[in-house]
C-alpha cells in the first residue's frame, strides 16, 4: 500500500515507520521535512503540506500528529494550540478524502481515553456513553467529529482512543522514571483512578491489525486488556525498578503545579479493548509487569 503518515516522528510514529516500510510505500507529513528523514531514514518521503500529497494515489492515512497534551499548562491559549494541531490538520485530510474520485480506503486516525473523561471505577468498552463534559473530552470529540469526515462507501474511519503508551524512551513513563529510579515515587492523589495502558509494541502491532481488517471502523479502544488503578501502577514500577514507591504526591499539589491539566493524573478511566479482543487480537502483553519488565527500565 501507498500509506500517508502525519505525526511520524512522534512515539507512535517513529516507531511504527520502520514496520511500515517493511512492505508499505509511505509517505510522511512533517513541518521539518530534512529531520524527518534523518530520524526515519531516506525510504520514506517526507513532505511539508498536504498540497504536495495527491490522495488519489494513496491507499491509507494514519494521522498521529498533534501538539503534546502534557507539555505546558492548559491556559485557554495552550488549550487552543491543542485543538488547532489536531482539528485543523485532521478536517484538511478529511476534506482531501472527499474530494477524491478513488479515495484512500482506510483512515486511522488518533484519539484518546481522555474522550470518556473521569469514570471513576466503572470498566468500559468503545459502546459506553455516559461522558464525562471535561476538556479531554471536548479535544478528543472535536478530534474524532473531524476524522469521521471522511467516513464513506469507499473510506473506513477507525478512531483510536489510546491510553497511556509505555516505551522506554518518551511518553508518559519517561516524565516518571527519574523520580523513581531515585526512589521518590508513588503514587498520584489516592491512587485509585484507572490507569489505561499500553505497551508500544501492541500499539504498532493493534495499528497494523487495523490496517489489514477491513471490518474494523469507528472507535476503537488502543488498550491493553487489564488496566490498573494508580496505586498498583505505581507499586509495579517501583518493583520492576527495585526501588520503593511510598511517596505519594497529594491531589492539591499536583492542582497547585500543574493546574487544569492535572486532571488527567488525579482522574481516570478503566478501559477494555473490547473491539480488538471480539477480532481476536491477541495482546503480547495484557499485564502491567510483564510489560514494564520488557523494557528494560
């Protein structure tokens, strides 16, 4: 296939690059066009603007790119910023998908568990309703609204709701690691909200999954299968690491540093992959230690 990729050298994206280009043409959107190929080497072609991308020739679009979440503090300029990135770019594909004769016939496109908003305790699956009206929930609405666009006859829209990616380098578990590496972690508030995961690799292994089953559409949860509550995520890291994990950080000092944004680790959700397990996807890992024993932390 002829893949277009937008946010390739983000944590999902450069990883995924290389398993794409194992036997997938791919074409991959970036404001920086040179880097891009210096990080993802010279077979993919790298371009600057979707003027330069003929969507007709194209068989697929994996749309990653997005302004990271938990960089700054969410004031109405950032939360902005965080819309735009991924609105604007997401609404320019959809519109390219239209307008097409012979369009892409899949279309994956990012999301995120933060589309529930906090569920307290309660499991749920991509058929649960019962949102919570928080800014995750808007950014991820907003996000999919865009992407199903493109929903056609002839193009498949798959959203991927994903949880909390766990690499050894970047993401959510690199911000972590000092601290518990030098034995001042813990847990968050009073580590009981969920904690959604997934390993990096059942995350390129489920997008590829999507890719190739063609009954697959609408949204899909990008978990594993045995999400955790904060305390037992935080009692297995400092294991896996052979450090202690007693130091819990109150609820009002991660409001007072980080302010709206901290919603996201003071809250959670439980989340099942429902529509992956009833396909059969079989997870290479559905458990937290395992998971974080394979990366070698």
């Amino acid at each position: 296939m002829h893949i277009l990729l937008t946010g390739g050298t983000g944590l999902i994206g450069k990883h995924l690059c290389p398993f794409l280009l194992n036997h997938h043409k791919v074409t991959v959107l970036s404001r920086n066009p040179i880097q891009a190929n210096v990080l993802l080497t010279h077979q993919v072609h790298a371009v600057k603007s979707l003027d330069e991308v003929d969507f007709e020739d194209i068989d697929a679009v994996i749309n990653l790119a997005g302004e990271p979440i938990v960089n700054k503090r969410w004031s109405e300029s950032q939360k902005r910023r965080l819309l735009d990135s991924r609105i604007n770019l997401t609404l320019q594909i959809s519109k390219a998908i239209s307008r097409c004769e012979t369009p892409p016939h899949t279309f994956i496109s990012g999301s995120a568990i933060g589309f529930y908003g906090r569920q307290g305790d309660k499991h749920i699956d991509e058929e649960f309703n019962d949102i919570y009206p928080e800014f995750s929930h808007v950014l991820c609405r907003d996000w999919e609204h865009a992407a199903t666009k493109a929903q056609s006859s002839k193009t498949r829209v798959c959203l991927l709701r994903t949880g909390v990616v766990l690499a050894k380098q970047g993401g959510a578990l690199s911000k972590m690691l000092p601290a518990f590496k030098f034995g001042f972690g813990g847990p968050l508030g009073h580590g009981h909200q969920g904690m959604s995961w997934i390993h990096i690799d059942d995350m390129i292994q489920l997008i590829l999954f999507v890719l190739t089953h063609d009954d697959l559409h609408g949204p899909i949860n990008a978990t594993a299968p045995n999400p955790v509550d904060n305390n037992e995520f935080s009692q297995t890291l400092g294991t896996v690491l052979s450090r202690p994990a007693m130091l819990r950080m109150p609820s009002w000092l991660l409001k007072l540093m980080m302010g709206e944004m901290s919603d996201l680790l003071i809250h959670g959700q439980f989340v099942i992959p429902n529509k992956l397990l009833a396909h059969n996807y079989r997870f290479h890992y559905p458990e937290l230690k395992p998971a974080l024993e394979s990366l070698k932390l």
